[in-house]
C-alpha cells in the first residue's frame, strides 16, 4: 500500500487514480474539520470543494515537510475561514430548510446530541481565528506545534487563542447551563 506522500507524488506525475484514493483515506475527517470551523453545513461543503479543488491543482507545491494529512487539514481549514471572512462581507442566506445531519443514527443518544448542539452554539460565538485553533488542538487533537503549522500561525498564538476561546467557551457554556436550569 502506498503512503500519502507516494499517492500525492503519484498524482503529480499523473496518475488518474492516486489522489481519489487520498480523498478516501482522508475525506471523514476533512469534512469533519469543515463542519467544525465553519458556521453553516453549506459553507462547510463549498468551504471543502474549494480546498479539494486547490490541493488537487497545487499538489505539486507540498513540500514534504508536514504529513500530507496536515497539509490537507490547513487547506481545508484556510478554505474554511475565507469563507467566513467573505460572508462578512457579503452575507448570504441559507435556502436549505432541512440541517440535518446526514446519516441519522436511530440509537436512543439525546444527551450527547443536546451536548453537542450546546457546545456547538457556544464554538459559533468565537471569533474564527479562536475557533479555528479550539477545533484544531481541543477537538482534533492536534498538537499546539500541529496546529501552528497547520494555521500558519506562530505557537504562541495558538496557546493564546486556545486560551481566550476557552475562557469565553466557559462563559458561554456556563450561561447556557444557567439558561438550561430555569426553564
């Protein structure tokens, strides 16, 4: 079996096939990074399609220095915040009615599901710089040096982001519970 960096060298050189089998490997967790920095599901698939599109024409610029699965994630995550920043500029209004998530599980998980949506809410508050280094280090796991590298981003700035993002996580969250309680 080829290694990521076999496959995008493949794809360089043309082969039909070799950058498909990327998108296979990586795909669950690329769009998970995109639902996760973006605000609405749309802009997380456009947000995906633009980084898809952009590692495929620009795979010949890897450099090797990273795992290909890193390259990809801070295409997809830059994808992701330019799509943000442009919506602030020119906002737009989702036609789809339906925003659910795609395959539903029937499993009986209510208070996962209710979890998340909180903590959800309380990600789509931060700013998208803070949200974006949360997603990275507390949701994916990421390293902070991972991270760093994967946002463009010195690592100091990623701890301080965590940490204003956290604080403000608290507060929200603390404040949803609050809200939770009295009703």
């Amino acid at each position: 079996m080829l290694s990521d960096a076999d496959l995008l060298a493949a794809h360089v050189e043309g082969s039909p096939t070799a950058f498909a089998e990327l998108l296979r490997r990586h795909y669950d967790h690329l769009w998970a990074v995109a639902l996760r920095t973006s605000y609405t599901r749309e802009d997380a698939a456009d947000s995906l399609q633009e980084a898809l599109l952009s590692a495929h024409r620009n795979a010949g610029s890897f450099r090797a220095d990273a795992a290909v699965r890193s390259w990809l994630h801070s295409i997809v995550v830059n994808a992701c915040l330019d799509r943000i920043r442009r919506n602030k500029v020119r906002p737009t209004v989702s036609l789809d009615l339906d925003e659910s998530d795609d395959p539903r599980d029937d499993r009986d998980r209510y208070s996962e599901f209710e979890m998340s949506l909180v903590v959800e809410e309380a990600l789509s508050t931060l700013p998208p710089d803070q949200r974006a280094a949360l997603v990275a280090v507390d949701v994916e796991g990421l390293s902070v040096a991972q991270a760093a590298a994967a946002l463009g981003v010195a690592e100091g700035t990623i701890k301080s982001r965590c940490a204003r993002g956290r604080a403000k996580m608290a507060a929200k969250l603390e404040f949803l519970r609050d809200r939770g309680n009295r009703l």
